[in-house]
C-alpha cells in the first residue's frame, strides 16, 4: 500500500506537503504530506509517540518546521498562524483551563483572549454547558470537578468562537464511555454544520467513526482513508491489525 493521501476534490481546509519535524536526533514526523476538505472529520490514529501531537503542534504554528508546507483556511503557517488561529477551535491533550477558576471564569477569560464580549460569552456557555451537561458546575472551581468534566469544560472553551475548524488532540482521554458518545454524536451534529474536525486518537474503536482516517507510527503517515475502506482492502477487521500488519511488514 503506498502512504500517499487519497486525492481530495473539495475545498481543502488542511494542506500538508512533505512535512517533516525534529527535536534533535528524534525525528517526530517525517515527510508527512495531507489534504482534509471541508466538512470532514479527520481521525489521526497512532499509539502514544506516534508523532500526533507534534503535527497537531505544527498545524496550529506552535514549532518551526524543517521541511515542508503548511496551510490552514489558506493561511501559510506558522507565517500567519494568528489570522488561522481566529477561525480555529483548539482542544489540547494536556487540560488549558485554571483549576482556580469556576468553568463560567475560564470561559469569559477566553473569550476576552478571543475577542468576544462579556455577554456573548455568557450567552454561548449557557448554550455549550447545557449541551456538555456542565450547566450545574459552571460556578464550582473546576478544581472539584472530575476528569471528564473538566474535559468537556476545555470542549466548550474551544467551541466558543464557533469556529470553521475544530482540532481536537486526544479529547476523549479519561472519558467514560457514555460521555465519549456523547462527543461523538456532538462532532457529527458539527460536521452537519459544515464545520471541520481533525481529532487524534489512539483508541481504534473512535477511529472507525471518521470520514476518513490517518494511520501514523513513529512520525510516518502509513496510510490514509476511509476506515472501512482501509479494512477491507487489507482484509482484516479492525485497525488494530492493520497497525500489525505494518509494525510485521507485511504492507508495504
């Protein structure tokens, strides 16, 4: 099989062109190239280490690259990474939210980061909370609040904006199941909207929920594709022996 991303038609949201990043000797991703159109979302997949995050980091112009071409929204990046960063809603993998602060707290600190008005803040979480199911704790530190709800509290920050792109690095970690549905079906009511959302995983099971998904192992691109699709043409049920298949050798 060869790494190269399927073509895609439509109006591209993320281009991605032999992109390649290092931290010294470690080379965290190597020659990756990746088009998502709008109104997808995108799975990146890979265990920890993959090189998801770094990419992740690169897209939203946190480091310099070695090689390669990033655009975002039409944006080069990290050139003009703070005109793409208006029109994007970012959800790292480590918690961005202060534990001393009440949800609501967090949210109008944001908003003024993002430029919003007090009482449109207001307004959205009151909106975002009920629909996170946080509309009870939006006034309790969020120091006291358990893991998954501090995680849809981070959910409703990136949200606020209504951004055109969502990116979203490793959301449903220490997620109960119920509630990893719940974000689930909320990034497909999104994707309804025409929004995009590029979402990193390492849970095989989430991956298959994508439009089309981004196999990564030790900064590389394996392949990329409809999940199903990928199965199928690979003749193995699930991507967890796909992932087998490659670390063996067995596709090329």
């Amino acid at each position: 099989m060869s790494n190269t991303p399927e073509k895609v038609t439509q109006h591209a949201i993320i281009t991605i062109t032999n992109l390649t990043k290092n931290f010294g000797k470690l080379l965290a991703v190597n020659n990756v190239s990746l088009t998502i159109p709008k109104g997808e979302i995108f799975g990146l997949l890979g265990p920890n280490g993959a090189g998801k995050t770094t990419l992740i980091h690169c897209l939203m112009g946190i480091y310099k690259l070695k090689t390669g071409k990033i655009t975002v929204m039409g944006y080069d990046i990290p050139k003009r990474k703070n005109l793409a960063r208006q029109k994007i809603g970012f959800m790292p993998q480590e918690l961005a939210i202060y534990l001393d602060l009440t949800p609501l707290q967090n949210a109008l600190f944001y908003g003024r980061i993002y430029g919003l008005k007090d009482n449109e803040t207001k307004k959205k979480v009151d909106e975002l909370f009920q629909l996170l199911e946080l509309s009870d704790k939006k006034n309790n530190l969020c120091r006291t609040l358990s893991g998954g709800q501090k995680r849809r509290v981070s959910l409703g920050i990136s949200l606020l904006t209504e951004p055109e792109l969502l990116i979203l690095d490793e959301p449903t970690v220490g997620v109960d199941p119920i509630l990893r549905q719940q974000f689930w079906h909320y990034f497909t009511e999104l994707k309804k909207e025409g929004r995009t959302i590029l979402i990193s995983t390492h849970i095989t099971d989430e991956a298959v929920r994508t439009d089309r998904v981004g196999l990564m192992m030790e900064g590389k691109m394996l392949a990329v594709g409809n999940p199903k699709g990928l199965m199928k043409e690979n003749s193995v049920e699930t991507l967890e022996e796909l992932f087998i298949q490659f670390k063996k050798g067995g596709i090329k």
